[in-house]
C-alpha cells in the first residue's frame, strides 16, 4: 500500500481559514435575569424543587399549628408515616429512572411480608430464614418482571400491571386470607417486628424502619452517583440505544433494575410488619399510587434518565407533611387528597418548564 | 499486495425481513491505511459498519481480524478487540456530562478499598483524561467538562463522539459521517485528527457522502453497491465524478479496477 502522504492540498475555500477569528466562544453569563438563573439551577440540581416546596409547606404548616406541629415528636412521627412510602418509593425510583414504571411494587411488598410470616408460622421456619426467603420472594417478583420487560421486549406498563394482579392473588390464595396477629409474632418471632421498634433522642422519636429508609436512600445515592452502575441507569434511561452502543449492557441492566426493585418492596413488606405489627394480606393496596406520588412530586421524569433519589425523599416527605398537618387542622381528609392531586400536575408542569432552560 | 490485511470480511449477508441490506459483501482492511466506504443511501453502508463493530451480526459470512475468525455479541466485544466506531447517530447519552459519555461502559474505579470494594468511580482521574483527549482535538471550547451533553451544540457532540473512538481505538477506528454535522473548520480538524491517528499506525474506516474529503485522506475507496462491495479504487486514479458514477450504476466496472 502507498506510504502515508501528507494531507493533499487543502481545498481553495478553506485556505481562508488561516485569518479565521481564533478566540473562543463564549457563554454569557452576566446578562441573565433573576428568573433565568433559578430555572438554570433547578435545572442543574432536579431535587431543589421538591426541596423548597417541602420547607415551604414546613413553615406554613409551622405557623398555621405552632409548637404542636413543630416538635421533635410531630416532626419524627410523620418520618415513621412515610418510612415505607419511602422505601417503596425507592424501588420506583430505579425503575422509572429507566423509563419505566412498576405498579407491583405494593402487591410484591405484601406477598413478600406474607411470606415471611408464614415460613414461621406455617412451616415453622427459623426467623433468620424465613426473612430471607421473602426477600428472595421479592427478587423473584423483580426477575420476572425484568425478564419480560428486557428479554420479551413488552412495555414495563403492561407487565407490572398484570404482576400486580398475579402477584396480590398469589398473595390471597398462599395466606388463605388469613392474618398473622401481632402477639402471636410477639412471642415466637419478634425479629419480624425488628423494623417497627423505636428508640428515643430528646423528644425525637425514630423507629429502625425510619433508619432503614435513610440508609437506603443513602446506599443508592451513591450508588447512584458514584458507581458505574448508577451511570449506566442514568444512560439506559436516556437513550436505550446509545446506552447499547456505548458498550452499557441494557437487558442485563434493566432485569438488574427489576430484581433490586422487588428487594427493595420485600424491605418495605419487613418494614410493614414492624408497622402494622400483624401481617396481613390485605394491607399496602396503596403503595403503588404512593410511591408514584413520591417520584413525581420529587420531580423525576416519567421519561427516565432524569432525577435524584433524593427527590423522591422530599416528595414522600411533601406528601407526610400534608397528611399530617392537615389532619392536626381538623380539614376533611379529601382535602389533603385534592391539594396532593395538584401537587403532582403542579410538579410535573414546573418539570416541563425547568427543561426549557436547557434550550 | 503482500500486507495482511488487519480486517476482512467475507460474503456477509444480513436481511431484514424482506430486505436485504448485505448481499454477500466482502471487506478487507490493510494496516495503516484510511479506507473510505461510499455508496448511495440504502447501499448497506452502515449495515456493513454496523456488522464489523458488533452492532449487528450478520446471518451469514464470516469476518477474521488478523486471519483468526471472530464474532462480536456486542459493541463491547469489538471495543475489547480494539475496534472503535463513532456512530452516525453518535451514541450519547444526552443527560449525561462529557466525561461520563466518553468512559460509559469503561469507566475507571477509584484506587484501594473504595474502589475495590465499594466500586467507586475515580470521577477526577476521568475528567482528567477527557480533558487532556479533548484539548488534544483542539476540536472545540468545552467550559466544564461536567457539562451535560445535551447543552452543547452539534459540532461539539461530534467533537466528543470522535474524542472517545480516537482515545480508545487501539486497533481500527471507524468512523460513519464524522463531519456531516461540522462546519468548514470543525471538518478541517477532523480530517486532521483522521491524518494523525493514520500516522499513529492505526487503520480508520470512513465512511463520507464528502467526495472532496474522502479524496483527500483516503489512501483506498471501497465502493458499496446494492449491498455488496462493488469494487475498491485508487483514489489517485480516478476521479471524484468516476467515484460517483460507479457507485450509483451510471457506469460498469471495467476489468482493470484495482483488485481489493
């Protein structure tokens, strides 16, 4: 072959390049009004919405009721409220980062807490074990999620949506509908409880579900943010097809997604037992729709690959504040379901205008 | 020729349904060398790049590198080999920054215990390199690396896409298009950037519907037609318009067309 040659002749219109403007472009950033400045920095940190409607709704709820809402007590309580909104919540932040979206999560978190009832109560099974088994319950719900949805290529609506359905009957039909009463798990296997015990700073009153929400959103922030992991969440959620041609194994990815969901909903079905006390199959039917709530009002995109778990947080939060403070006011509690109906239509119209900033 | 060549395909075929986008198509990539591929739209182009960098795998055929047959499952297994595509579509990912979008997929871990254990991302060794790689393009003006890359403008994302594929290719480089979104001077880096990684010994394929570019750099051009490889020509010998007309059927190959 020819050895390599100099580049040939550059064409006559470029050779005007040489007198060509050689300083950069560049950005201004003087001239910017205040309103433009905000929406960049929302733009640039997506929780900061949620963020300040929660110290908002705070402050107002603080001067409406005072000391009886502003104490630690108040303040801790409506933490154990939202402790597994927030856990599930978790899950369905993962999920809909990839453009998805998981209505079982509630049904997984219930079989899951059923499951680990009756490992002991049925069959007998140590505590230590019969915990992990509804954890491997939940990863399995999680598996066949993510094998449909990665590996049949159905959409992510369609096949929760019919999970949630198999797997809330599957949760009647395997309990026989009956309910496991608290001083029965009481007195043979209170470690089931473990997530509901509490312990008190001051007036502060913090249950282990309430640390176990912290520390896991604060395992997947930085999973998140900090692993390649996180990255390639962000990327598949993005564009699925760059993500694959940037070398990110999607199918690999999104069953990963799936499966760390139904882990995260069996957590939350522990949590519930430690809340309710009892395990029942007919509790969480709500989940779903709240750990939604929360992604939304959080401010993370429905169309994925955008957003903070920490969001999520301050939307459950939001929601917590909302329920409780209304309710110390003595209001209808359709109230508190209407004005969160215009948070969310609120959160996501304040969504569309931060993404014009990028433009 | 007595050179090996570096990357050969043999008799690929690849149909969608109906369609047939590779009809027995053959390659062949020497050491050294920039070879160009053109063809009309609909020729099979990118289903040929698309079959060599792994982003396809053709029904039938066979492609060695180096003589050994290979088969790539993925993008990532012709990464592993060495081989770097920069896509048409450039394959980014908009919300993320320019150093996440230049190491997806290789990101590096940060050195001892949190890496190890904790998989940490060492971000500040990444945002190092893409920066040096960057600067070394000299192909635009980044402010912040951490910037999104949705926020830059579409000369700027090629800038990046060709950044990555020149940082990591270290046996072939392929590149689809790489200054159809690029101005007269952005163009003109990149055929440089092109000259230079041809002068670090690494053979590019490059894929242009830009005569006068393919003529400057190319040292072969690989004429795609109707699914399969034409004929390959010096581009020394002939002209832009002979390239044309071959390559949309308004004139036959004549017998004395340089052999592959």
């Amino acid at each position: 072959m020819s050895e390599p040659t100099a580049a040939a002749p550059h064409h006559d219109y470029e050779k005007v390049l040489r007198d060509s403007a050689v300083e950069v472009a560049s950005f201004d950033t003087g001239d910017k009004s205040v309103v433009q400045k905000f929406r960049n920095f929302l733009h640039s940190s997506p929780s900061a919405v949620s963020l300040i409607v929660l110290v908002t709704s705070l402050i107002i709820f603080g001067i409406l009721l005072g000391g009886k809402f502003f104490n630690a007590f108040s303040l801790t309580l409506i933490l154990q409220q939202v402790a597994i909104t927030g856990i599930v919540g978790a899950a369905q932040t993962l999920v809909i980062m990839t453009a998805g979206i998981d209505l079982s999560v509630g049904a997984i978190m219930v079989l899951s807490s059923v499951v680990m009832g009756q490992m002991v109560f049925r069959y007998g099974v140590p505590v230590e074990i019969a915990i992990p088994c509804g954890f491997a319950v939940g990863a399995l719900c999680g598996f066949i999620n993510g094998f449909l949805i990665a590996r049949m290529k159905l959409p992510p609506f369609i096949v929760t949506l019919g999970m949630w359905q198999i797997v809330l009957a599957s949760n009647f039909l395997y309990s026989a509908n009956e309910t496991i009463r608290s001083q029965e798990i009481g007195a043979t296997a209170p470690l089931l409880q473990f997530l509901g015990n509490n312990f008190r700073l001051g007036g502060a009153v913090f249950t282990y579900g309430v640390v176990a929400m912290v520390l896991l959103v604060a395992l997947l922030w930085y999973v998140l943010n900090q692993t390649a992991w996180g990255r390639h969440l962000y990327a598949v959620g993005d564009d699925p097809d760059a993500a694959e041609l940037s070398g990110v194994n999607v199918k690999r990815m999104l069953v990963s997604v799936y499966v760390l969901a139904g882990v995260i909903c069996a957590l939350a079905g522990w949590a519930s037992i430690g809340r309710n006390g009892s395990v029942s199959p007919t509790v969480g039917q709500f989940a779903n729709i709240e750990s939604i709530t929360a992604v939304v009002i959080g401010g993370i995109s429905l169309f994925g690959g955008r957003g903070s778990i920490l969001g999520m947080v301050f939307g459950a939060l939001i929601v917590g504040v909302f329920s409780f403070g209304l309710r110390m006011l003595g209001t209808d509690v359709q109230w508190t379901y209407l004005l969160i109906g215009v948070l969310i239509i609120l959160a996501v119209a304040v969504d569309q205008w931060i993404r014009k900033a990028a433009s | 020729m007595a050179i090996e060549p570096i990357l050969t395909a043999r008799g690929l075929v690849k149909r969608y349904g109906r369609v047939t986008a590779l009809d027995h198509a053959d390659f062949d990539l020497y050491p050294g060398e920039i070879l160009a591929v053109i063809g009309d739209n609909g020729a099979g182009k990118s289903s040929l790049i698309k079959a060599i960098s792994g982003a396809i795998r053709p029904d039938e055929g066979e492609i060695r590198m180096e003589g050994r047959p290979i088969q790539f499952a993925s993008p990532n297994d012709a990464r592993k080999a060495g081989i770097e595509t920069v896509y048409q579509n450039l394959a980014l990912s908009p919300a993320l920054s320019i150093a996440d979008n230049m190491f997806l997929g290789r990101e590096i871990r940060a050195q001892g215990f949190m890496g190890k254990f904790l998989r940490k991302l060492d971000h500040g060794a990444m945002e190092k390199i893409a920066r040096e790689k960057l600067s070394e393009l000299g192909l635009m003006t980044i402010q912040n690396i951490n910037q999104a890359v949705e926020t830059l403008s579409g000369g700027q994302r090629q800038g990046v896409a060709v950044a990555r594929a020149a940082a990591f290719g270290s046996r072939v480089i392929i590149l689809d298009e790489p200054t159809a979104a690029l101005g007269v001077k952005e163009s003109r880096r990149v055929l440089e950037l092109i000259s230079d990684v041809r002068s670090r010994g690494i053979p590019i394929v490059l894929i242009s519907h830009n005569m006068p570019h393919v003529f400057e750099v190319a040292d072969r051009i690989h004429i795609h037609r109707l699914g399969k490889r034409l004929t390959v020509i010096d581009p020394k010998q002939y002209t832009m318009s002979d390239a044309v007309a071959l390559m949309t059927g308004a004139r036959s190959v004549e017998a004395e067309a340089v052999p592959a």
